[in-house]
C-alpha cells in the first residue's frame, strides 16, 4: 500500500539522503521524498512501525495535522528561497507562499503565527540571519555583499537586523568568530 506522510524537521538536502538511505537499509520502498515529504510503499504494519522508528530516531517528527503540515509547508518554501543566493523573491514574499501552496495568505499567516508564536516575516528575518552567519564562517564576501546577496536594500538594513536577532553587530560577531548558528530546524 503507497502511503505518503508528512515530516517535520526535514530542512535540507542531507535530511532527504538521511532518511532515504535508512529507509532502504530496512528494505522500506521510497516511492517520492522531498523536504518535508515522504511517500512509501508499505507492506505491513511492521514496515510502518520501522518507519516510525527510523524518522523518530533521526529526530524527525511525523505531522498529523493540517495546520502543522501548512506550518512546514511555509518553512521548506522559504528555507529552500535561501538556497540559492542571490535570493530572489519573484514578488512579494506573500504572494508567492499564496501561489506556491495554493492557500490565501491569509489563512497561512493566521495559522503559522498561531502555531509558531511569530509572524512569517519574523521567522524568514531569522532565516536569513542564520544564513549570513554562515557567509560570515565561511569569509568569502564582506558584509555589503552579503547585504546584498540577502536582497537587503542597503547594509545598514542587515546590520540593524542582525543586532535585534543576536544583540551583536556584524563586525563583533566576525572578530570574536562567534559560531553560534542554530539549525534552521531548531529555529522555531
């Protein structure tokens, strides 16, 4: 029986070949995965208690509701426009998770601030300050750069932003080569 199922934690590329490579080793049939989704070919009740084990194992959760499939459904669309740099928002960032989940903003917005605590803004604020955390580890651009390849318009705009998130300016957080990055799943 092909059952698809929905997973909360899944924030990149390595979560998918993780989960994949598990469910193989115990001869699980992965039909389709992608961040925050998994469809299976299930053959008895013991192969989904495998599958269980192995998402909660690698720190997954499986999602049961359709307001916290919503909920990550927002975080993967967002977390997958950060990765590819320069970020490019096609239109408003409201539009475009309206057009991407075929959802009225709205509603996704109520439910994610309900659910979360924090607005989406907020939450996609914090993503790409984690973001500039890691362009800061890995040295190759300065701070205007990564303003810029963040579609900040201007470099005070990220230097505000990044001292109300982490109470430090850039330049502190570069000397003290502070690498306090969070998982983008342990965000909210």
């Amino acid at each position: 029986m092909k059952k698809q199922f929905h997973i909360k934690n899944m924030v990149c590329d390595r979560c998918i070949k993780v989960l994949q490579n598990e469910l193989e080793g115990k001869e699980i049939k992965v039909l389709a995965i992608e961040l925050g989704k998994l469809k299976v070919e299930i053959k008895n009740p013991l192969d989904e208690k495998t599958l269980n084990d192995i998402i909660s194992e690698n720190g997954f959760v499986l999602i049961q509701s359709v307001e916290r499939q919503l909920v990550e459904q927002v975080k993967k669309e967002l977390i997958l426009l950060l990765k590819n740099l320069p970020l490019v928002v096609p239109q408003k960032l409201s539009l475009y998770l309206e057009k991407n989940l075929n959802t009225e903003y709205s509603k996704i917005s109520k439910v994610f601030s309900y659910t979360e605590g924090l607005t989406i803004e907020k939450y996609f604020i914090k993503l790409k300050i984690e973001k500039v955390k890691e362009l800061i580890q890995i040295g190759e651009q300065n701070f205007t750069e990564m303003a810029y390849l963040l579609n900040y318009s201007h470099i005070n705009h990220l230097s505000r932003q990044f001292k109300n998130e982490t109470g430090m300016s850039l330049s502190l957080y570069k000397q003290q080569q502070h690498n306090s990055r969070n998982p983008l799943d342990k965000i909210v």
